[in-house]
C-alpha cells in the first residue's frame, strides 16, 4: 500500500466513523444504548467467518480485548451518557480532542511537536467552534459529564495509540486485527444487549432500528476497523492521530444534509479550520518523511588514515 492510498483509507474510515453522529437519529424511537451495543453485537457477528484466520494468526488477546473496550465498548458508553448529562456540543468537543492528545503523546521527544503547533491549533479552534456554543448549563450532572468525555477522551487516544504501536510491532496480524477486535467487541456487548432488551423490550420500529444497527456494525466498524489497520503501519502515529479530526468534520457535513440546514458562520469557520489543520498536518508530515528519505551523504575518506599494511599514497604534486 502507498502512502496516498493509506491516506485515501484513513479519509473513508473517517467518513465511516463520522456517520455515526447521524445513524442513531434514523431510528429515534429506539434507546441509544441499545443501537451503541447493538452495533458492537453486529461488528462481532461479520466477523466471525474469519475465526480460523483469527485463530491462526496469534494475536495477543489480552490487547485485543483491552482494544474493544477503550475503543468501542466502554469508549460508546462513556459518550452515550456524557451526551446525555453534558449535551452534545460538550461531549463532542470534549472528545474532538483526540487528535490533539494523540498527536501531542505520540510527538514527544521526536522533535515533531513544533512543527505540528499551527496544525494542532487549527484543529482544536475548529472543534471548538463547530461544537461550543453560548449558554452552556454547568450545573453539578453536566460537570460529572463533562468528566465522563475526559475519560472517553483518554479511553480512545490510548487506544488509537496502543493499536497503531501493536501494528508495527506485529505487522504480520494486520490483516486479522480488525476480525479479532471485531470478535471481542461482539462478545463483550452481547451480555448488555441481550440485558437491553430483557428489561425495555423490543424497541418501536424494530425493522429501522436493525437496519440502523447492521450498518453502524458493517461500516461504522467492521469496514472503518479494517481501513484503519490496513493503512496506520504506512503512516506515522502522528499523522495518523490529525486523520483522526476528520471523523468530525465528515460528521459536521453528514448532519448538514440529513438535517438540511446551511451552517452558521462560526460553524463553517470550525468546519474550514478543522479541514485545514488536517491538510497542514498531512503537509508537514510528508516534508518531514521526504527530508528524513534523503540518504546522508557518503563520508569522504580521509587520506591521512591508512588501513595497516596498505600502501602509502604519494604526496600530491600541486601546490
């Protein structure tokens, strides 16, 4: 894979993971959590005709489990409830924030972080500005989930983190990665979704709500699951961590068409900053990796520095 088609996978992957600002809202009549658990029951169940591939691979279980909870179990619950005691421009822009933390860990001590200064702050102020409107209520339930999207905040940058470094340590599992976490995920939101619909019942419009489900699980995370891990090990973490961004900005533009309304003039400006942090970031890295692609210029051999038993070379005659 070449590093424009890993950056082509990451640009889809985003737009997969920014749908899911918008499925719930086709099924409104079904309980969020139930579609949030749900989602990870059908990222499971396409996954499962890759168990002997998964089996075969060895892959190490203990972080493939630790994966499905930071970054799809626990992560989804954690923002499930924040939205609903903090609102959603809280949250959203709470955990907006993981390309700036991820970038911001993974640059430290590389030399990266000034020069990604201007990119990261481009990123934040366009996450502020698409999600952080006046009048917010900051009573004691909407401090406690504000604290809830710190914790997604961390859950998923460790994650996003964690994955990338188990990529370039065991390339060789890539290709059943996505399965495994997908498996793990699956048998981890079972329990809950089964416990979901024991105590409230079958959801109204059960048909709409399974559609909504399936295609959170089959694109929103099996196929984005399986675009991040196919292209991360080409890209650097840093970059990869500014990919990240547009996972909102695809999210900003899919609520724009499905509510059909024209954007206000700070969110256009939030959603132009956001875009172009990513761009400046994908610039910078590519400079840097063709800088650091230049092969360092060959010693030029000494001429006082004579091997034992070779000949002596001759003084030159120039003078």
């Amino acid at each position: 894979m070449t590093r424009n088609v890993a950056l082509l996978a990451m640009v889809v992957a985003g737009a997969a993971w920014g749908a899911v600002f918008v499925a719930p809202g086709l099924a409104p009549l079904a309980p969020a959590l139930l579609l949030a658990t749900g989602r990870f029951v059908a990222f499971g169940a396409v996954s499962l005709p890759q168990v002997r591939r998964v089996l075969r691979a060895d892959v190490p279980w203990g972080r493939v489990i630790a994966h499905a909870l930071t970054g799809s179990v626990v992560y989804y619950a954690l923002v499930a409830v924040s939205v609903r005691l903090a609102g959603p421009t809280v949250a959203v822009a709470t955990i907006g924030l993981v390309p700036v933390v991820m970038a911001l860990v993974s640059a430290r001590g590389t030399g990266r972080v000034a020069g990604l200064v201007p990119a990261l702050v481009l990123v934040a102020l366009g996450q502020v500005l698409l999600h952080v409107g006046p009048g917010q209520d900051w009573s004691l339930e909407a401090l406690v989930g504000l604290a809830l999207a710190v914790l997604a905040l961390i859950s998923w940058s460790w994650y996003g983190l964690d994955s990338h470094k188990l990529l370039h340590e065991r390339p060789d599992i890539a290709p059943a990665l996505a399965a495994a976490q997908g498996l793990a995920a699956g048998a981890l939101a079972l329990p809950a979704a089964v416990a979901l619909l024991l105590v409230d019942g079958v959801p109204a419009q059960p048909v709409r709500a399974l559609v909504v489900v399936l295609f959170l699980g089959l694109v929103s995370s099996w196929l984005a699951v399986r675009l991040w891990h196919a292209a991360a090990g080409y890209l650097s973490p840093v970059l990869v961590s500014q990919l990240m961004a547009l996972e909102t900005a695809w999210g900003f533009v899919f609520a724009a068409v499905v509510e059909g309304g024209v954007p206000g003039p700070l969110q256009l400006a939030g959603e132009i900053a956001l875009v172009g942090g990513v761009v400046l970031a994908v610039l910078v890295d590519a400079r840097r990796s063709r800088r650091d692609a230049v092969p360092a210029p060959a010693p030029v051999p000494d001429e006082l520095s004579v091997p034992d038993g070779a000949p002596v070379p001759a003084a030159s005659s120039r003078s």
